[in-house]
C-alpha cells in the first residue's frame, strides 16, 4: 500500500543528470530520509515532489493521484526549508494561519489551530512574536508548525535541522520524531547528516550522483550496505585487502596473517570490511590481524585507536567500560567475528 | 563605532562645510533686505518671501513640479517591479540587452534626451503638454526606480515564496502577501530616489516645458536668465525648508534609514 510513489523519475539540466531513475515507494504514516552528498540529486528530488520542479521523465503519484499536472500550490504539501522561509513581516501566529487563510477556514477555526499548533511545538506564548525577533531552534519551531497546520498528506524537510548548533539539533531531532509519531504525517526529510537520518527514519533512502544506492532500514543499511558507497558513507569503516583462495583444501579468507572459511559467490581478490566499533583487541595466539597501536585518543565514552596494521591503517572504537585499554605503540591483534565482516570482490562498488 | 583620527575629524568637518555652505549662503542670502544678491548686514527682512506671493508662476511651477514627481515615479515604479522580479530570477533570451535598455537613460546625457523628446514631442503632436512632460520624467527615473527594486528583488530568499505557494497561495496572493511587503523597502527607496530625481531635473525638462507647466527648477532657471534680484534664493530657502519637514515626517513615520537605504529590516 503505497501512499506516495516515485516512479522512474529523472530529472536532467541541460547536460547534466541531476537524478536518473528515481524508484520509491512510501507507504502513509513513514518517516523516510533522503541521505546522500551535496549534489547527490536529494534536494531536486525532494523539489520535484513539491512541484518547483518538474521531472524530466518518470511520474509521481500521492494517494493513487498523479502529480504531474497539480500545481504547487494545490498539492497540499507542507514544507520545511533549511533557512525556515518565515515571512519576516508577519508574526509567528500569522506565519502559522497563512496556509489555513489560503484554504478558507474561518477565523475563529483558525485562530483555535493556529494555538494548538503552537503548543504542539512548545512555542505557545510566542503568537506575537516577530521572526527575527526568535532564535534559530523557535524560527524552526514556526516553520513546523506552519508547515503541518495545513494536515499536509505529506510533510518534506529540506535540511531543517542543519542551521542549528549539535545541541540543539539533538534536541530537535527527539521532538520532531516525536511529533511526527504522534500526529502520524507521510515525512520525507533530505540530509547529508547520517547520524540524523539514522535517528528519525523508519526507511533510509541513500544516493550517490543521481542514483538510489540503498533503500533500507537504519540498521539494514549501516549493518549490510549495499555498496562500498553507502558503507562508506554511514559512518567509518575499516577496508582491507583480502583474496578468496579456493585451491587451498578449505577454501578460505586471507588477508594479512588471519584466514577464515571463504563466504559464499566470491573469489579471487577481495576487500575484507569491518565496522571499528566491531573490531576488538586479542592475543597473540588470537586470528586477527597484526597491528601497532599510533594513537590512542580519548573521547569520554569511548576510546578511539588509530592503528598501523600488515593490511594498512585501521581504526578501532572501544566503550569506555573501565577495562584497561592497550596504549599508544602497544603491539595487538586485530579481531572480529566472521559474521561482522563484509567482503566483496575488489574494485567492485565505486 | 571606531573613534575617529585628529586629521580625520578636521577632513570631516571641512568636508561638511564644504557640502552645507552654498546652502547656508542661498539660506542666509534669502533674508537680505537689499534688493541685489547680497549677505545680509543691516538686519533680516522677510521682504523676499512675500514677493514670493507676487509671482503665482512660482508656485504653479512647484505644484507641476510636486506632480510630475509624484506621477512620475509611480508610474515609472509600476514598471520597475514587475521588470526587476523578471530579470532577478528569471533567465531568459533578451534579458541582459533589457537591462541595459532600462538602465540606458542613465548614459545619455540629458541635453541630448531633451532635444530628442522635443523633437519627438512635436512629430506626434504632443509637444508642449502635461503628458508629454511627465512620459520623459517617467522615462529619465526609471532606471533609479528600476536599480533599487532590483536589489531588492535579488536578495530576496526564494524560498519564502516556495513556501507560500505550498501552502496554497496563487501568483497574486502570493505577490501581494509576500513578495511586495518584502521588497517594500527597496520599492520606496527607489520611488524616493525616482522623486528627487525627477523634482530635480533641468537640463532636459527646459526643453519640454511649455507656459503653464514649467518645473520649479524650470521656472527658476528662466528666471535667473532675465533678474538678479535675492527672490530665486528664498524660493530655494522655502524648498529646502518644505525638503526637510518632508524627511522629518518621513524619519517620524517610516525610518529615514529604511528609505536610503532599503534596509529589509522592518522596525516595528
């Protein structure tokens, strides 16, 4: 049951190919995020279901309707933009009532949503207030509720979070999951911050160049990306040359010292994937690979070791638990359950 | 606020008295009891104001000149706004060479645009009257009105009218809602600027004037041709009076700031 689909949608300027072949299903009440690089094509995506911009090819329905002949200003979308686009000359409450005027509600109707409105954002007792006259996190704060006042059968954030400080944004980030559960509006949010993605999305749509790389949840697309891209991409990694040799009497894994039982459907050269927060320090009878220990960095929850190993330079993330951790030049072995790697064959992905 | 210099402070102050001096000397002049161009020594007389009274052409010609300002540039601002929201964010064939067409007025000198119009003005017949009058005014401000609103107009974030329109306003709603309230400041800076620059235009405007709808600075022009009697100089201390309780008015309801300028900032 979709609610809003995106259906071999593309969109070419001139030469370039800003989104080719966009494919996507929402279903109603989703939380989806478009992550992806500046210039990855989100943001055009995101314009195109508003309607500022028009795709060069493929369709967009909402609810079974297709958009492509619906001007902007009947699709009954709300809107978040990253700047917040408050009319500076009108007061919070009136930034709030404009959609209900356009659409006819009556005064006192209005009046009475636009109030619940505010306090749905915490910002009641603000009605009178000028834009510039509020902070960064309160103008977001209008711009919300502004935006699903109106009951938008979708609500896009472009970037909404990404002008304010790491704090805030946090907070934000807690509160706009939060109101979006609670009143169950279709959202589609565009970020370049992986960490925001994770936190509020029930799906997590990730792009390179125009593309669609991976469509998942948070945890499917940071446990088993799709593509050295979005591995990448959603936070470090750690990449080291492998090769799959089936001639020897097991087929195994070798990179470095270590070995394991070759994984299935690849061969020859590989590179061997490990998340540094998968990755633990074992003896030297242990299979792991042979590494130095060059810096050992501090970071209040957890420790952060950048290592030189036979395979190249790794990184290691630790929990602050209280155990001794091993110091800078210390020499270690680097090991990991054969179920947290992930291994393609070499040169494949980007 | 950086605290000025010793030199600076001295280059200021002869700067300023450079600026304000021919004012004060035409002001103070305006008050001679004499009947020449002359400082006043043996006391002040108001004698050169109540003349003022005696020529009526004098004050007919500030009235054409108060209108044909006015007039002039609204019209020329009806023009400018829809023109710089279209050169602004909009790319289209032509959209250079009609910039530079509606900044042209700006390159030619105005002797030469007088003679053209006059010469224009007498082909089509319409030499000589109101309209042609005010068809040159609007055209020699345009480009004033037409450079403030445009700066207006760029700086503006699009996406305040995205936002508008998704939420459900139509081209008009949405110009006068949001796109003029935002670009006001620079709509009044132009029109202020377009005044003053029609309120002072000779050089052009001598050629197009007719008997009954002279400008002021026209009336004074021809007139000093002819006399040389203090009256020009208490009719420029009467505008200059009139000019400032104008500002005055204007700083106590608008912002004198937000009108020079064009500062989006809305003081409420």
């Amino acid at each position: 049951m979709s609610f809003l689909e995106l259906n071999g949608v593309c969109k070419r300027f001139g030469d370039h190919v800003a989104v080719e072949d966009i494919n996507l299903s929402v279903t109603k009440g989703e939380f989806i995020s478009l992550l992806g690089p500046s210039g990855c094509g989100k943001t055009t995506t995101l314009q195109m279901i508003a309607g500022f911009v028009d795709p060069s090819a493929g369709a967009i329905c909402l609810n079974g309707r297709d958009l492509g002949s619906v001007k902007p200003s009947k699709r009954g979308l709300g809107i978040v933009f990253q700047s917040y686009a408050l009319f500076p000359h009108m007061t919070a409450a009136e930034n709030i009532a404009f959609g209900l005027e356009m659409r006819g509600v009556p005064r006192a109707e209005r009046e009475l949503r636009v109030r619940d409105a505010l306090v749905m954002v915490g910002l009641d007792g603000y009605a009178d207030r000028h834009p510039r006259r509020m902070s960064g996190g309160q103008q977001q704060r209008v711009a919300l509720a502004r935006a699903l006042v109106i009951k938008p059968d979708v609500l896009l954030l472009d970037e909404p979070l990404s002008n304010l400080d790491a704090k805030l944004r946090e907070d934000m980030q807690i509160e706009l999951r939060q109101i979006q559960r609670s009143i169950g509006t279709t959202t589609v949010l565009v970020t370049h911050d992986q960490t925001e993605a994770m936190a509020l999305s029930d799906r997590i749509v990730v792009m390179s160049k125009g593309r669609i790389e991976q469509i998942g949840t948070p945890h499917e697309t940071y446990e088993k990306p799709a593509s050295a891209f979005v591995s990448q991409f959603l936070g470090k990694t750690n990449e080291f040359p492998g090769e799959v040799d089936r001639h020897a009497a097991s087929p195994r894994l070798v990179a470095g010292s270590c070995h394991w039982p070759a994984p299935a459907g690849v061969t020859g050269p590989v590179t061997v994937t490990v998340r540094p927060e998968k990755v633990g320090f074992g003896g030297e009878t242990h299979n792991g690979l042979k590494a130095r220990i060059t810096n050992r960095i501090f970071q209040g929850n957890h420790w952060l070791f950048q290592c030189e190993t036979e395979c190249g330079p790794a990184i290691v993330v630790r929990q602050n638990t209280g155990e001794a951790q091993p110091t800078e030049g210390e020499n270690v072995r680097l090991v990991w359950r054969a179920e947290d790697m992930g291994v393609r064959p070499r040169g494949a992905g980007r | 606020m950086s605290r000025n210099g010793s030199l600076a402070l001295i280059f200021h102050t002869v700067f300023v008295i450079f600026m304000v001096a021919p004012i004060v000397v035409v002001c103070l002049v305006a008050f001679t009891p004499e009947g020449y161009l002359s400082l006043p020594t043996n006391g002040f007389s108001l004698r050169w104001f109540r003349t003022i009274a005696d020529y009526p052409e004098f004050i007919n010609a500030f009235w054409v000149s108060l209108w044909i300002g006015a007039v002039s540039s609204v019209i020329a601002l009806l023009f400018a706004v829809p023109a710089a929201l279209a050169i602004a964010r909009h790319q289209f064939r032509g959209r250079e060479a009609l910039s530079a067409l509606f900044l042209s007025p700006l390159m030619i000198p105005h002797v030469v645009l007088g003679i053209a119009f006059l010469r224009f003005f007498t082909q089509t017949g319409l030499s000589g009257t109101f309209v042609a009058l005010l068809i040159s005014h609007v055209i020699v401000v345009f480009p004033f009105a037409l450079r403030l609103t445009l700066a207006a107009a760029t700086g503006m974030d699009r996406s305040v009218e995205m936002a508008a329109v998704s939420l459900g306003a139509n081209s008009w709603t949405l110009f006068r809602r949001v796109t003029l309230p935002l670009i006001l400041p620079g709509v009044v800076s132009g029109w202020a600027l377009a005044f003053i620059q029609s309120f002072d235009e000779v050089t052009m405007t001598v050629f197009l004037a007719a008997p009954g709808i002279e400008t002021l600075p026209v009336r004074m022009f021809l007139y000093i041709q002819d006399n040389i009697d203090p009256l020009v100089t208490s009719v420029s201390a009467s505008v200059i009076v009139i000019t400032m309780l104008a500002l005055i008015l204007l700083d106590r309801f608008y912002g004198l700031e937000r009108v020079l300028a064009g500062h989006s900032d809305r003081g409420r």
